[in-house]
C-alpha cells in the first residue's frame, strides 16, 4: 500500500491537512461516524478537545481492527457542532492528532454541523484508509 500526499507550493500551506493524497493498495476501509460514544454507548467529555480525543480515538480503534493504521488514512471528515470553537481550539486538536495518529495527514475537511446523532455530540469524524 502506497499514499502518497500533495501539497502544492501554489496553495495555500497546509495545517493539520493534505491538500489531496493518492493511494495504490488492495483494500479500502470505510470508517463509519464516530463520536466520543464510550463502551457503553454515553457521549463522554464535556469540552470539544475531550469529545474529539476520544472520538479519534474510536476512528482509529475500528481502524487498527480492520487491519489498518493512522498511516493508512487517506481521507477524515469532521463535523463540529461550533466550527468557531473547533477553530478556537486547533492547536490543541492538532496536538491530540499527533499524540494519537502521528503527523502523517490525510486528506481532510471540518464541516459544521447542527445536531449530530447523539446530541451531547460536539464532533465526529469518519474516513477511509487503503491497505494493502
């Protein structure tokens, strides 16, 4: 398996993102959703930067499950229920992602969102990876 990111000198530079990224491998894993749902299924964390750790946390569990590491992610979205509070807190969102997935960055988009299916929710991410 091969990712391969591209950041462009002619846009803007990228932070916390890739501007895209192009894989070669045999299996793609879709990731559902996840928010900072715990075992027993309760919206855990009172802040976004909890929320948001915990529910990368989540994307990347059922990633390493289906075989896969933080490496193989080529796409993430994120929905906030405040993108001016997840702007408000990105160095510290930037700084769980490398605590937990490293500095390899996928292709990536924050989406603002009204209500997530949990409405205690503040955030969730999905994606896909490609492995070999």
């Amino acid at each position: 398996m091969s990712l391969h990111r591209h950041n462009p000198a002619d846009l803007s530079p990228p932070n916390g993102f890739s501007h895209a990224v192009t894989a070669t491998g045999s299996r793609i894993v879709f990731l559902a959703g996840q928010t900072s749902l715990d075992r027993d299924g309760k919206v855990t964390g009172e802040t976004l930067p909890e929320q948001f750790e915990t529910a990368l946390g989540n994307l990347l569990t059922a990633l390493r499950h289906a075989g896969g590491s933080p490496a193989d992610l080529a796409r993430v979205t994120v929905y906030a229920t405040d993108v001016s509070d997840y702007r408000l807190h990105a160095a510290e969102l930037g700084r769980i992602w490398h605590r937990l997935a490293g500095r390899d960055y996928p292709a990536m988009a924050v989406i603002g969102a009204v209500r997530l299916w949990d409405e205690q929710a503040l955030v969730e991410l999905d994606g896909f990876a490609v492995l070999d």
